[in-house]
C-alpha cells in the first residue's frame, strides 16, 4: 500500500482546532447541538438527510417494512455524516481529528450518551435489533484510511480495504433485519466487495483527480499501465486488457454472493437483488464502453434503471414473477 504522511498533532487544544475547522467545512446541520433532539426529532434528522442525499437508498427502503425504517434512516445518516468527515473537509488532519471524534461520539452512544441527533436516533436502531459496536468502527477505519493510503498493491489489499468500507454496510442491514449470522455474512460480504469495485472501476479517472489509485499496483505493472496512462485520459489496449480482468473479478464477486437472496426474507431479497443487479449494470455499462472509463464515466442508463425498479416491484407486487428464492427466513413482523 502507498501512504501519505498525515501529521495529527496530540495536543489536545490543537485536536479542537482541527476539528472546529473541520466543522466550518460542512453543512451547520452536522454540528454538535447544544441539548440533545429527542428520539422523534432525531429520527426526522436522519429521514431528512437520507432522502435528500441519494435517491436510490429512498427507492431501496420502500421494499422494507415501514417499522423498519427509522433504523435504516439512523445508519444511512451515520455513514453520510462520516464519509463527509472523510470526504468533504479537503484537509487530511481535519478530517482524521473528525473521525477521531465521531468515534468516541460512537463510544458514547454504547455507553447511554448521545447528544448528536445520529447517535440519538442510532442508540434506539442498536438497543431494538442488538447491533455489535464493531461494523460502525470498521466504517470509520476504511474513512481514516482514505486519509492516508492512496495506492493497494494486490487484490488482496484492496479486498481487505473493502472489509472494512463496504462489507459492515451489508452487516448492518442484516442486523436490522433480523438476518445476522455467519453463513448470511459471508455471501452478503462479497456482495458488498462487488459493489465497491463496480464503482471503484466506474470512477477510476475521478478517484485518480482526487489523488487515489484504487486498481491494483500489481495488476497495472502485469498490464503495462501506470500513473501516467490514467492521467492521459487515453484507454490503451493495455488498459482496457486491465480492465477487462478487474471487472470480470467484481462479476465474479457478484456470483459468489447471489445466494444470499434464496437466504433472506422476500421484502430483503429484492433490496439484495436490485442492488446486485445494479451492480452488474455498472459492470455491463464498462464493457459496453470497451472498457474505456478514461474518458468518459460509464454510467447506467435511465432505461436500464426503470427496468431495473420494474422488475424490483413487479416481484413485490406480483410475488410470483421475480425473485427465484427469498422465501426461507421469516425474520422480523412487518
């Protein structure tokens, strides 16, 4: 792995800088209030941020049961407040004094404190469905490495950077559904990876602008393609080769996780299945462009997408057209 030097200084009074700065650099909403919402308000906090940042996280919970939303509501909003803690400050040590503090934010809520509306709304999400501490600090251990490692030698680092940005995500779901198990983990983790290196392979030119490398150093050098290729903006016969490999192993990863939907409760396997099969459009999208996501970002269409909703609620509506499993688990009342 390639990492940059990020200093964080260990002075107390300079930590609170770097975190009021920090805090300068998003929206006011993110800000520590000064009493704490009550759960209702909370609750509307999340709901709010949710289904003003990402549509398709709007489109998904609308196959789960409503008793259920509020919990996904509170884990969207924790996941959006700490990647923009990561993502949006555009200082290193900003942000990793941000995430610093999210985390023992984190720790407060096990221990009955909450005062941030996410972690308000997040202690009622964690006390219903009995969710663990440890898939929320592995998402800010992937957000605190995108600080500082910019490059991932092997498959094998890059998959072990998923385990902790992607694959709690598919965990926490599972929690709140009353899925969570081992054997439902394992498929729900390499959907999880699939995701990330659809939309790692989707956005390689814009991961690059913003300084990371997200193909294997390893498989580049196999290929011929370095640095220098990806900032030319050309796709070489090389490159596409390289792509052509990384995307036929996100495909595979997608395979090795379909089981899941015959493992879960119906309202679940079309959440699974439209976002598996999201991921594969992504896929489809890079070939169809000969592997070129250099100079231009392969993207699904809005055909491809409404065909992809119409099939998520034909089978929600017409059980018997869709989904070949998703039956076997009863999980938790509507």
């Amino acid at each position: 792995m390639t990492v940059a030097s990020v200093r964080l200084e260990s002075r107390p009074e300079h930590k609170e800088a770097l975190i009021a700065q920090g805090w300068a650099a998003l929206p006011a909403s993110y800000r520590m209030p000064e009493e704490a919402p009550t759960l209702a308000e909370a609750q509307a906090w999340c709901k709010r941020l949710a289904e003003s940042h990402y549509e398709n996280f709007h489109v998904g919970t609308w196959f789960l049961p409503k008793a259920l939303r509020p919990h996904f509501y509170a884990i969207y909003a924790y996941c959006r407040v700490a990647d923009d803690l990561g993502d949006e400050v555009g200082d290193p040590a900003q942000s990793l004094a941000l995430l610093d503090f999210w985390g023992g934010e984190l720790d407060a809520c096990y221990e009955g404190q909450t005062r941030h509306p996410v972690f308000v709304a997040l202690a009622e999400t964690i006390r219903v469905c009995l969710i663990p501490k440890q898939p929320f600090a592995d998402l800010l251990t992937a957000f605190r490495q995108d600080q500082t490692v910019t490059r991932y030698r092997t498959m094998l680092d890059l998959l072990a950077y998923c385990r902790y940005s992607a694959d709690p995500v598919g965990r926490l779901v599972l929690y709140v559904c009353g899925e969570a198990d081992e054997a439902r983990f394992r498929f729900s983790d390499a959907t999880c990876s699939a995701l990330q290196l659809a939309n790692f392979w989707q956005d390689v030119r814009g991961d690059y602008a913003k300084g990371r490398v997200y193909l294997p150093q390893e498989d580049m050098e196999l290929y011929g393609v370095s640095d220098e290729t990806i900032a030319a903006g050309v796709a070489t016969p090389e490159f596409r080769d390289l792509m052509r490999l990384e995307v036929d192993f996100a495909r595979g990863r997608f395979q090795e996780g379909i089981e899941l939907i015959d493992m879960v409760r119906r309202d679940l396997a079309l959440d699974v299945e439209l976002f598996s099969r999201g991921g594969l459009e992504i896929l489809e999208a890079i070939e169809r462009h000969n592997y070129d996501v250099l100079s231009t970002r392969p993207a699904i269409s809005k055909g491809a997408k409404f065909n992809l909703l119409l099939r998520a609620v034909s089978a929600k509506l017409l059980p018997s057209l869709g989904l070949g499993g998703g039956g076997q688990s009863t999980g938790k009342a509507d």
